[in-house]
C-alpha cells in the first residue's frame, strides 16, 4: 500500500458518512429544483423557453454529480473544485443581481449562497483535494 493511499484511506468512515448525507440533501434539493422547473419551462414564453429548459437540464446534472461526489467523494479530480467554483461565482453574481429588485435574485442566491457551504463542508470532511494525488 502507497503512502498516499494511506493517507486517503485514512478519512474516518464518520467524516464520509456526514459528507454523504450533506450531499445527499444537495441532490434532493437539486432534484426537487429540476422537478419544479418543469413546468416553468413548459409554460415559458418563446423568447425564454430555451434558457428555461436549459436551466431544468442544469438541476439535473447537478443532482447527479451531487449523487456521484456522495458515492466516490475522492474518484474525481477536480469535480470538487469545478462545482465550488461554479457555485461560488453564481452566488456572487446572483447577490450582485440582488441590487436590482426587479431581478428577485435575492432569494437563489441565499440558497446557492447555503448550497455552497454545504458542499465546501462535505469537500473538507472527505478531503476531496486528495483525489488529485492519485
């Protein structure tokens, strides 16, 4: 056995276990988001209906790399730190939008802006940085 895997291996079965129930939660969320947004994208209008679709399509992947990160938190390097950033920048740019009434991003950026921390404090427990020392 490597010294690395040693080290890998050595993220306590409690701390996988709390990483995965907090993603877990991230992806029932995301799925109740793909779910709801269905409807909106059915009944959107023809100048919004792609990006209402295309956002449906997002819920959807990310409730299933929410899925794989809660299975195998340490197999995919980078997927971690891709789905912070991507999720750290839209909370940013949603509270920035927040300014804006008309916009009413105040209300997914404080849910993002939750999701974020939630899926940093599961990054931490399970040490996802460690999947790129493979």
């Amino acid at each position: 056995m490597t010294e690395n895997h040693e080290k890998i291996s050595s993220v306590s079965k409690g701390r996988d276990r709390a990483a995965m129930i907090l993603m877990l939660i991230a992806a029932l969320g995301a799925a109740f988001a793909f779910v709801s947004s269905i409807g909106v994208a059915r009944l959107a209008s023809a100048v919004t209906q792609q990006v209402e679709w295309w956002r449906v399509m997002g819920f959807l992947l990310f409730t299933l790399l929410f899925v794989f990160l809660a299975i195998a938190p340490r197999k995919y390097p980078g997927l971690w730190e891709l789905i912070l950033i991507d999720k750290g920048a839209l909370t940013l740019i949603e509270f920035v939008l927040a300014k804006n009434p008309a916009t009413n991003a105040l209300s997914p950026a404080i849910i993002d802006g939750i999701l974020t921390i939630i899926i940093l404090a599961a990054y931490l427990l399970v040490r996802g940085y460690t999947s790129w020392k493979k």
